[in-house]
C-alpha cells in the first residue's frame, strides 16, 4: 500500500481506522484537534479567547498591521485559519488557510479567482447538488466547463489543455472515490491546478495537500463542525500567487465569516477526532448491517471491503466518513421508512452529532433514484441507532 501523505514530514507511521499509513507531525490528531490554533497562554485570560466583534480597528497613522477592517482580517478569523490550517497539513510551512462565510463561498472563491474567460475546469458530474449551479455561472462568464463521474477517474478523460480540475471524493451523495494522487500528477504535468472538496472525509479522513492537491476547500458547516448550528467554509492552499488570489476574491466579494461563527467552528475542533472517530464506527456498523437487507439496493460505504470504492479508498483516507448511502424499492418506501425512524431526523446536510437522512431525490438535483437514501450518522449509541434503523425498514414494508 502507497503512503498517503507524500511529502509530509515527521517520525514514524501512524495507522488510522482506514488503514493507510501517514507520516505524523508532532502529536497526534485528538491532541492536535484539541490544541489546534490556540494562542499562547497568558494569566487570566481564556484558554480560547472569545469572539472579536469588530468593523474597523484603531488604525492611527498609516494603514498598516494585521487588523485595519473587518471585511479583511479579524483576531477570530485568523485563530481559526491556524487551527485548521493545523489539521490540514500539520507540520507543513508555507501553508494557508482562508475561511469564509459558507462551504459555496469557500468554492466560489477557488473558481472565480483562478479562471478566466477561455479557460476550461473539469468538474465532477456526481458532486455536489450546487454544482449545476456553478457551471451555469461559469458558462455565461466565457469559461468550458466539462464534466466526469468521480469513480474510475473518468475525470482524466477530459483534462487536457484544463486550467482547474475540481476533485470531490468521496462524492456527495452517491460516495464514489477517485485516486487522487493519480488525477493530481496528470493535471499537473497538463498545467493544471488541481482543488479537492474535501468535506466528506474532513482532515482526519484525508490530506489533500499530502495528496499533491493545490486546494483543499471544505464546507466546515457539516462534520468540521459538526453541530449543525453554523454556515461556515475554508480553503487550505500553498502560499503564494494562487491563495492572494482567493483572498483578494474574499475581499471583494465580501464572503466572511462572522465572527461568532468561527469562534463557535473554532471550539468545536476541539472534538473533532471523538466525534468522527464515534461517527465512523456506527457508520461501518450500521452498513454491515444494511447490506443483507433484501429491500436495500446500492448500498454504499468507503469503508467496506466489498465497496467498489474501498481499495482506492483505503490508499488515500485514514477514516471512511459518517453518510451511508443505499436505495428503497419505492418513493413512497422512502417516504415511509423516513417517517418511522425515531433516532434520525430528516433533514438535509450531514456530518452532525444528531444522525440525518434524506430521501436525496426531493430536491432534483442529484442523479438518483426516487427511492435513494442518504443517511449520515451520529453520536448515538451505535446499537439504538440500528436497531431504529432495522425497525423502521421493517415498518415501512407495510
């Protein structure tokens, strides 16, 4: 098996639940998680100092320093950046880190600033629902968008002469895996910027900068933050030309993070590795026990052995993330199984300590069946999540 984390720095090799080695800077990921971004301590003050609510700054003379407006830079913003920042390349220097209002915005950024008119982006045809969305806008701006599922790196096919290849593995919802260390050499010996959506999996699941990736852009409103009580997005990128170009696209569009936000996205780092390490489990749990199932077609889990997706998978990701995916016989089914459940909420989104699922196909973006089911597990106890899920497939034969 390749290592996953090329480049990396740091002794020895940890093995993750997902089985691939890394190379570790430092310590390891829950005292990383715990840790991350925290500034020095001093006497009397909070470990982690609260949110800076602030539209302009004391700015005497000339406009120099950090802090000059709001729009551009506040203290809880940059605590934040260094904390993720730490989780997606520990060790790493020459590394930033951007947040910014939501997870779009995030991937607008990334787009929006690196492509012009002319220019040609490659983008899943499986990703997520907002992405149809982007290419309109993309198209009536000059630029060729061409498009390729995720699984089988059919991505590749359609690279040439691309100026950005946009990676989203695992895929949302249907959570097929490309090789991404395979898709960034190719983009790269064409010229092209590789970025990967990186939400799925979080930084405990998978280091796309490790992976050779230009970008790592996630949503931090799902497992990052895992509440489910914020909008929150980031972009993690090598210093230089590329990342002044994202932030000066932050600027003008004005797409920041409140500052609540991030002090709320900032304190519930703290457990990320127990809530994903808990999450994970139940997920591979509850998929062992989806895939006898007679009335579940497609089911889907990285963390499989049997999974289309898990060889690859197991190169790349040290943890296999919390949705489970898999299809009822009917709408109607779906919409009966949904109804019984007593531990999971329907709701949209994903990555929550509470479990959600949804029947994908209501919003009519996503090319899947009436009857596909995305469900993303919680913290419950694994054994009463499983059993209400097994109920609820029971009840909703009727």
């Amino acid at each position: 098996m390749s290592d996953p984390a090329a480049g990396s720095t740091g002794p020895g090799t940890e093995k993750g639940p997902g089985g691939a080695g890394y190379e570790p800077s430092g310590p390891g990921e829950g005292t990383r998680a715990v840790r991350a971004g925290l500034p020095e301590p001093v006497k009397h003050e909070p470990t982690l100092p609260g949110p800076v609510f602030a539209a302009h700054f004391h700015l005497p003379g000339d406009p120099t320093g950090p802090y000059t407006y709001g729009r551009d830079e506040n203290p809880t913003w940059t605590l934040l950046e260094r904390a993720i920042g730490e989780l997606e390349a520990p060790g790493r220097d020459g590394v930033e880190t951007l947040v910014f209002s939501s997870g779009m915005a995030a991937t607008s950024s990334v787009l929006f600033s690196q492509l012009r008119a002319g220019d040609a982006v490659v983008l899943p045809s499986d990703g997520y629902q907002a992405l149809p969305l982007v290419r309109a806008q993309l198209e009536a701006y000059g630029i060729e968008v061409r498009t390729a599922p995720t699984g089988g790196d059919a991505q590749l096919e359609v690279l040439e002469g691309a100026r950005l290849l946009w990676i989203e593995s695992p895929a949302n919802p249907g959570l097929d895996v490309c090789d991404i260390r395979r898709l960034v050499g190719a983009a790269h010996a064409c010229g092209a910027l590789v970025a990967v959506d990186n939400t799925l999996a979080t930084p405990l699941g998978q280091r796309p900068l490790e992976l050779g990736a230009d970008f790592s852009v996630a949503s931090g409103t799902k497992q990052l933050t895992g509440h489910g009580d914020l909008l929150l997005g980031y972009v993690t990128g090598l210093s230089g030309e590329a990342m002044a170009a994202v932030r000066r696209w932050r600027k003008i569009a004005g797409a920041i993070a409140g500052p609540m936000e991030a002090w709320l996205a900032h304190r519930s780092l703290a457990t990320l590795q127990l809530r994903v390490d808990r999450q994970n489990a139940t997920a591979l749990t509850l998929a062992e026990a989806l895939r006898g199932r007679p009335e579940v077609t497609g089911l889907r889990y990285p963390g499989l052995p049997e999974d289309p997706a898990h060889e690859v998978a197991a190169q790349q990701m040290r943890r296999y993330g919390c949705v489970v995916s898999f299809t009822l016989p009917t709408r109607a089914r779906a919409d009966r199984f949904l109804e019984a459940l007593r531990f999971v909420d329907d709701a949209t989104s994903f990555g929550g300590i509470r479990s959600t699922a949804e029947r994908r196909g209501r919003w009519g973006g996503d090319a899947v069946p009436e009857g596909f089911i995305r469900l993303s597990v919680g913290a419950e106890d694994p054994e009463d999540l499983v059993a209400d899920v097994l109920r609820s497939l029971e009840e909703s034969a009727a």
